[in-house]
C-alpha cells in the first residue's frame, strides 16, 4: 500500500543525518567539559595542581561551543522559548505566524552570519592566554552556529509555505 507520505529527500537526510551529529557533539563536549571543570575545583582548593593551568580557559570555551551546538539544535527541533499570544488558528494561519516568527530568527542569523565571519576575522592570528590555542577556533562558533540555523530554517520555511498554499508538510 503506497504512504501517503513522500520520503525524505536526500537534503532532509542531510540535515536530519547533520542534526544527529550535533547531538551526539553535544553530548560528547557535555562529558568533555567535566575534565577541565574538575581539575580547576581540585586545583582552587588543593596545592595537588597549579592554579594557572588552561583548564579555567578550556571550560570557558567548551561552554560557547556547547551554547553554540545547543542552540543549533533548537532552531532544528523548534524548542526555543515561546508564547502564545493568538487563539486557536487554523492550520494556515498557524503557520503564517510560524513563517514571521522564523523570520525574526532568520534576521538574528543573518547578523550572526555578518559579526561572526568579522568576529572571526578579528582573531584570525591570535591566540589564548593560558592555552595557547588559535581564537579562531572559539570564535568561527558564531558564524557555524548562524549558517546551520539558516539551513534548518529552510527546511521549516518550506514545511510551512507548503502549509499556507494548501498542501501538507513533508
């Protein structure tokens, strides 16, 4: 019996494949911050490792990164903070308001995708105090974080402008 249903182009398995991986990052960089997290409580309150050591720097930058992936991954889900302030609506007009929400949110990635390529640009040769490692590295977060918005955007855009044209999402 045929599905009703068409399956999953090979853009949405991309992204569906690119989401997997976020959340598997996220995890693993959730499990990798608890290393250097760790040495500096033991080393805040022990004379067993010195108080100067990269681990303040490297919890700090995991912390951008996990914000960072984080928040991909809610722009993809659709688990970003939201309130409802219409009544009921129809399945169009729900995703009218839908397309203008995400339009707010594309704007925001717009201005990511422009400061973070200049945030960027402006620690392209610098390095880290303690750890000495390239800036870039930290910063490129900001413009990654925008343009994978951008594309799960697209795919909501398209799910939504198929809702408000009278067909179904995919």
């Amino acid at each position: 019996m045929p599905s009703s249903v068409s399956p999953p182009g090979p853009w949405r398995r991309f992204t569906a494949a690119y989401a997997q991986f976020l959340t598997g990052l996220l995890a693993f960089s959730v499990a990798v911050i608890i290393i250097p997290v760790t040495l500096q409580m033991i080393s805040r309150y022990t004379a067993l490792i010195p108080s100067y050591i990269w681990t303040e720097e490297m919890a700090r930058f995991l912390f951008i990164w996990m914000i960072m992936i984080g928040a991909m991954i809610g722009v993809r889900e659709a688990s970003h903070f939201e309130v409802d302030v219409w009544p009921a609506l129809p399945r169009r007009g729900e995703a009218a308001v839908r397309i203008a929400s995400r339009l707010g949110i594309l704007a925001f990635a717009l201005v990511f995708v422009v400061g973070g390529i200049e945030f960027t640009r402006f620690a392209w040769y610098r390095t880290s105090e303690l750890a000495d490692l390239p800036l870039w590295m930290i910063h490129i977060a900001w413009p990654v974080a925008a343009v994978t918005w951008i594309v799960f955007l697209g795919e909501q855009f398209y799910d939504e402008f198929r809702i408000l044209l009278g067909g179904s999402p995919t």
